[in-house]
C-alpha cells in the first residue's frame, strides 16, 4: 500500500494565507490596477477603456490596446506613460510595447426571472402527492413554493410565465 495522501487544505486558509499563491496574484492585480489608473490619468481622455496594462516590470511595460488605431496613440504617448510609471516608483521602465488584442466581450445582461404560472405550480404541487420519494415529494414542493413567492414578490400572479397555457 502506497503512502498517506496528504490532506488538501481548507478552502478559507487558502484564500487568508497572506502569504500563499492567491494573496502574491492579488497583489499582484492590486499593482498592475494602481499602475492603470496612474497611467490613465496621463493619458488622453479619448484613449479611456481602449487599453489595458498586462504587465510592468523589470525595464519594460505592456499595454494591450482593442484596436491598431488606439495602439497608434498609446506608441506616440510613450513619455507619457514612462513618466507615470516613474511615478509610481518604477524607475526602470525604459521600453513600453504595445500590443492589439481583441476587447473582452460585453458582460451578458441579467437573465430576467423565470416565474411560474398557477398552472405550472399546481402541477408540481400534484407530482409530489404522487411521489413515493419523499425526497422527490418535498423537492417538487419546494420548487411550488419558490415560483409561488416570486410571483408575488414581483407581483406577476397569473401573468406569463414557465408553464403557462
């Protein structure tokens, strides 16, 4: 028989390890966001959400830019950009590269609640008096009730909804 495996930690001491992986990465993010902000406050306000810093460091800053035309301008907005960096207490930057990247999608609008129809609950209420699974009884109830309370939360009683005619 092999070894004892050892015992992953606990979810929550990995998260509050000040010293652990995921602490380095979000300082890590923290810096590169203070970094952004102080650049952006040097540049143009027409260049504002068409570019991101990937990374800062040793004698060279990258920028990501959403098109070959706002890289154009971050190029010619180098001084600029050192002189924050400077700033910011990176002494060494001395080249800045600029790359185009595709911008990251849109984030996706909330999908609106699905609410039940009476319909739909007294179905599901009459499934579960028809179960022999308790577990599957009170799950069906459960779903009843949780279409029921937001139907009235909302107030869309008997309005179109999942299950209507």
């Amino acid at each position: 028989m092999h070894g004892k495996r050892p015992i992953p930690p606990a979810v929550g001491r990995i998260f509050e390890d000040p010293h652990g992986t995921l602490a380095a990465l979000r300082r890590q993010a923290r810096t590169l966001q203070e970094l952004e902000e102080a650049i952006a406050d040097a540049l143009p306000g027409q260049l504002a959400g068409q570019w991101r810093l990937a990374a800062a460091g040793g004698q060279q800053a990258r920028l990501i830019a959403y098109s070959s035309a706002w890289a154009t301008q971050l190029r010619f907005s180098e001084t600029a950009i050192r002189t924050a960096l400077t700033r910011c207490g990176l002494h060494g930057i001395r080249r800045v590269s600029v790359r185009v990247a595709a911008p990251p999608p849109a984030p996706r609008p909330p999908q609106p609640s699905r609410n039940l129809s009476e319909v739909a609950r007294r179905c599901l209420e009459s499934a579960a008096r028809t179960q022999t699974d308790p577990n599957l009884a009170a799950a069906f109830l459960r779903l009843a009730r949780h279409g029921d309370a937001q139907d009235r939360a909302a107030g869309l009683h008997g309005e179109a909804g999942i299950g209507t005619d």
